[in-house]
C-alpha cells in the first residue's frame, strides 16, 4: 500500500463569508512531486496558507501528514512533524546570517552541531550556497538566489512534506531552470512534493507524478505529466469549458494560454 506524505480529504476554508476552498481532496505519496496548476483566485496559495497554518481562515476537513492530523497543531508544532514552506516572496531577515538561521533550525531538531554543520557543507555545496552562508539570509540576494535558499534550507531541514509556493514566480528562464533542478534532487522515498505553479514553463523542467488542476476551489482535474501539454492548448478557459464548470465570479482573474510562459508574478 502506497505510504501517503501528505493526505488531504474535503478542506474547506473562508475568510469571512468568502468561501475560498470548497472541498479539496489530495493524496501526494512519500516519493512522488505533484503540481497544482489553476488560474487567479482558484485558491492555490490559500491551500498553502491553510496547511502552514495561518490564522486568518476559517477552516474544515481533514488534512494529514504522515499519517497524524495537522490543522489542529499550531504552526511551529507543523514544522517539527516535517512540514516546510518555499515562499513565492522569501523575506530578508538582516543580522541573521545563513548559517545561524539554519544552526538554529537544526537545534530545534534535536540535531548536534556536527551533523548541522555537516548537512549545511553537502547542501551549500550541491545547491552552490557557499557565497551566501555568512550572509543575513536572502540579504541583496536576485529572485532566483532566493528561490535557490529556499531550496537549499529544505534540502538541509530534509522535510517530509515540501510545499513550494510559485518557487518559479518572477525568474528568468536560467533561474527557472536552476530552480527546477533543485526540485529534481529533493526527489526521495522520505519527502512528498507538492509544487503550486501558475504556468507550465517549470513543467520542461521538473517531471511531475501528477498534475492537478485546480478552479473554484476544487480540484476539478488529474492527470500525468500529458496534462501540461493539454493545459497549454486548451488554456483555463478550455478546460472549464470542457468540464461544463461556471465562470468565476466578476473580479476574479483570468489567465490567457500565453500567460503560462510569462514572468509575471502571481497570486499572493
């Protein structure tokens, strides 16, 4: 039987009276990478916001990690059951260099300062953070440097769940692909990825299991790596069409077909 990292079933989220997620169902296995593809407003990075645990949504349904609940843990305690977060806008955080936040961040695991300092060399040498480890951490760093520390700290931290929100948002095409051979490294039998993506230009890159398509705050559709190729033909608009699903309400936004290759930044 298939050992799920991550195990979500009828998530339901608010804000207010705005309902945002209405019933996401998910399994991302422990080996697998799994991307979320959607237009403006589908509820992509709320997904996020919500297994993270932030505050501000009125939540219900179940979601699990490796097997133990988790919307009823606080944030920090989601963290030691081995949930992370790549931001789509990574923060600077001056006066704390690289090397203290992720010295710290292993104490708080249990981890003596031989095996962090031995986890920060292999990781700084395979994602070529060496020149940042004695920096305030994302520090006058470019959008793909920081994506690249992000990448780098899961690679230290070593997660079971790893959620990478727009990790491709903003960047050129050489950082998308720097990027995206990160995301190919952290494949392993001991971490599920689930990759959130606006447009599929990081999908020439990163192979994923699976491709869910999210609209209304469902997931209205899955498939293989095939299903990219679909979206970039059809576009959103297509597939809702297809699937006889109701146009979004006045104000949300839409993504034409060629807006899966621009360097835009989106959802926040």
């Amino acid at each position: 039987m298939t050992k799920l990292a991550l195990d979500i079933s009828n998530l339901e989220a608010s804000v207010g009276a705005i309902e945002i997620l209405k019933g996401v169902d998910l399994e991302v296995p422990f080996g697998e990478v799994h991307a979320i593809m959607g237009p403006n407003g589908s509820g992509k990075s709320t997904l996020c916001h919500v297994l993270t645990g932030r505050s501000d949504y009125t939540v219900s349904g179940e979601a699990s990690l490796d097997g133990e609940s988790l919307l009823d843990k606080t944030v920090d305690t989601r963290s030691r059951m081995g949930l992370m977060q790549a931001f789509q806008y990574p923060v600077e955080v001056p006066g704390v260099s690289l090397t203290e936040f992720m010295r710290e961040s292993g104490e708080e695991r249990g981890w003596d300062d031989e095996d962090i300092e031995s986890r920060v060399a292999e990781a700084g040498a395979q994602y070529g953070m060496d020149p940042f480890l004695d920096r305030s951490v994302n520090d006058n760093l470019s959008g793909g440097e920081k994506k690249r520390s992000e990448i780098f700290q899961m690679a230290v931290l070593k997660p079971k769940v790893a959620v990478l929100d727009e990790i491709d948002s903003g960047l050129d095409i050489d950082a998308v692909r720097e990027v995206a051979e990160g995301i190919e490294r952290m494949r392993g039998p001991e971490v599920g990825v689930l990759m959130i993506t606006h447009y599929s230009r990081i999908l020439r890159y990163v192979t994923p299991d699976r491709i869910h398509v999210m609209m209304n705050g469902r997931i209205v559709e899955s498939g293989g790596p095939e299903l990219s190729a679909r979206l970039e033909e059809e576009g959103y608009e297509g597939i809702r069409a297809r699937l006889g699903l109701e146009a979004p309400s006045a104000g949300a936004a839409e993504s034409r077909p060629v807006d899966f290759f621009t360097d835009t930044p989106f959802d926040i």
